[in-house]
C-alpha cells in the first residue's frame, strides 16, 4: 500500500508528521512525501521517499495555479497512492482536486487551521472566499475521503458554508508532541521570563506582545519578554526587522531568532503566551508549552481556546488587547502558586490529549477505515 503525503512546506512533514510517516512504515505502508525544492535533510537515509513539486506557498498567477493542479495530477498517476494525506490549504485544495481526476481511491484532507483567508473581514479576501467556493465544494468532495480538524470552529465554519458533507470530519486535536523531548522540569528562580514564539507576523500578535512588555515597563513590573521567531518575507503581515531592533532596543524584547530547542526555552521560562489572531488550527507551540508545564496566556480565538482549557491550563484573554495581555501576565507574576498549578495541569492534558502516540493512533485509525471501503 502507497502513502503519499502532500505539502507546501517540506521542513513541515519533520516537525509535524514525521512520527506518522515512520508509524505508517511499521505498518507496511510505503511512505512518500512530495513539497517543493529539495529533499529536507531529515528525510535522507529514511525509508520515505521525496518528490519534488512545483508548489508556490503565496503564488497568485492562476495559469500558475493550474499548473500545481496538473502536477499533482501526474504525480497521482506515476506513483499511483492507494491513499494521498493532503496537509495545509494548497495542498489539499489543488491536491483534493488532482486526487479526484487521477482517481486515487482514498483521501486524507488536513486543514490545519484556515488562516487569514477566513479570519480576515477585508473585502478581498469576501471576494476571494467566493471565488474559491467551487474548489473547496470539489476538493471535499471525494466519495472516500476524511477531512481532519483541530478545532471545532474550523469544522463548523466549512460545514455551514456548505463545501463538506457531515460524514467526512474527524477532530484530532494537533499535531502531537513527544513527551520526552518536552521535560516537566521546575521553573527557575529568577527574574520571571514571558515566551513568544512563532512566526513573526502581525496577526500571530507580536505588536500585542511588545505592547504589553510596554505597558508592564510603565508599570514597573519586572519581567522579560523572550521574542522567539524570525520573519516570514514572504508574509505581507510580517514585522520588520528594523521594527524589532527598535523594540530590543527600547527594552522591550529579547530577540531569540529562529531557534529548534523550542522545549529547551520553554523550560527556562515561567509563561509562555501567543496573543494571536490568526486563523489557526491548534498551534503546536501551546501544545509544547503544556507539555514543559508552563502556564499559557493566549487568545479567546479559534484554535488558540482549544489548546488549553480555560482557568485551568491557562488564561483566555480578547484578541488585540494588550492591556489585557499585561494584566493577565503581571497576576501570573503576582501569583507564582496559580501560575505552577496551571503549568501541573497543563502537563496533564498534554499527557492525555496531546502525546503523540495518540496522534500517531488516530491517524493510523483513519487510514485503515478508508482502506477497507474501496
């Protein structure tokens, strides 16, 4: 049996679908992985095999466009998988397509959060919703197909838009995390540390975070806020550098850059928070934050609301506030005994929820189910 997964960023297979990827190898599966440009270092000396596509993450062209589709489609038809995993939007809008004209017989669809194609209200983005109504109603529409969620409001919002029929959706919430690698080591004894890390855009709320580093700086709150990410050129809604700069030097941040030790970090602060607005999926980086035991501040917003649970794990504050950032971060600070309790139950629902053996179980669920209808 041939497993095809198809992405528009091949370095994502490493860090989310990997431990599939090689589950599915146990299994007997014959794994291949198609993304653009090369092979990722991580997969070379791995039993899975790469292809490389022609798949541009921000291309508009639509002759472009349809070219991706009609390589997709060739692609379906060398390889021939009996099951195609299509993970993030252009890959399961064109691939979801591709699938149907080269007749693969079963087809996983990941939406991993809609991103500012739905969370956006700009009147071009309304036009381009309804451009792509009829790519989304044909991409969902193979008759053996499953479309995962990782947050109930993504699943809600494709339902009643009325591109997915009510039998295809299957929750897993995230993409999973090892335990291992996120040790629940004890917070340090120091001056309390506040984590961001993602990609530095504007909706994942980095002026939000600087803000509130702003604020609690008025406030004479002592605290240091830890900006982990670089900018995404490519992203019309990335911060500039000169803008960072500024806010290092202001004292507002600490500038981390790009870094792989996510876990690492998190251990050696006391909260970790993504004020984000963006249209996410369940961000891993929340997962990884319960799984180091560290309370989470985030946003009361799709996908971010479902990686914690409210009170408990963590605090729920509006999108685009960064007085209420502030408040929420100076009483963790104030109270270090509830901030350690949120971090204990954190690390609790990580070891329920988000292991990623139950991950790795629910997908490999999936794939059996439609394998024995066709």
């Amino acid at each position: 049996m041939k497993l095809l997964f198809v992405l528009n960023e091949p370095s994502y297979f490493l860090s989310h679908r990997l431990e599939i990827g090689l589950a599915a190898i146990d299994k007997g599966w014959d794994v291949h992985v198609a993304g653009p440009g090369e092979c990722p270092e991580g997969l070379k000396g791995t039993e899975i095999q790469f292809h490389s596509i022609t798949l541009s993450r921000k291309g508009k062209n639509p002759f472009s466009e349809l070219g991706t589709v009609y390589s997709l489609y060739g692609l379906f038809k060398a390889i021939k998988p009996d099951l195609v995993h299509l993970i993030t939007i252009k890959p399961y809008l064109y691939g979801g397509i591709a699938a149907r004209l080269a007749g693969v017989p079963s087809v996983v669809s990941a939406v991993a959060g809609l991103g500012i194609l739905f969370s956006s209200s700009d009147i071009k983005y309304k036009w381009l919703r309804a451009i792509l109504y009829p790519l989304f109603k044909m991409a969902f529409g193979h008759k053996n197909q499953r479309v995962i969620f990782q947050n109930k409001g993504d699943r809600n919002l494709l339902l009643n838009w009325g591109v997915l029929s009510k039998e295809k959706p299957v929750m897993i919430r995230g993409s999973g995390v090892d335990l291992e690698l996120c040790p629940y080591l004890e917070e340090p004894d120091a001056i309390p540390i506040v984590a961001f890390a993602a990609r530095l855009l504007i909706d994942k709320g980095v002026e939000v975070f600087a803000e509130a580093s702003r604020i609690l700086k008025s406030r004479n709150v002592e605290v240091r806020f830890w900006l982990i990410g670089e900018p995404d050129s490519g992203n019309a809604n990335t911060v500039i550098e000169a803008r960072l700069e500024q806010w290092e030097i202001d004292g507002l941040v600490e500038l981390w850059g790009y870094r792989t030790d996510i876990s690492n970090l998190f251990s050696q602060a006391n909260i970790v928070t993504l004020p984000s607005f963006y249209g996410e999926g369940l961000p891993k980086v929340l997962i990884e934050a319960a799984a180091c035991g560290r309370a989470v501040i985030t946003t009361d917003h799709p996908g971010c609301r479902d990686a914690i649970e409210e009170g408990e794990t963590g605090i729920l504050i509006p999108i685009k506030d960064p007085l209420a950032l502030a408040d929420a971060i100076e009483f963790l600070v104030d109270n270090p005994d509830t901030r350690k309790a949120m971090g204990a139950a954190g690390r609790k629902l990580a070891e329920h929820e988000y292991a990623i053996r139950h991950i790795v179980a629910a997908h490999m669920k999936i794939y059996g189910d439609l394998i024995k209808k066709y």
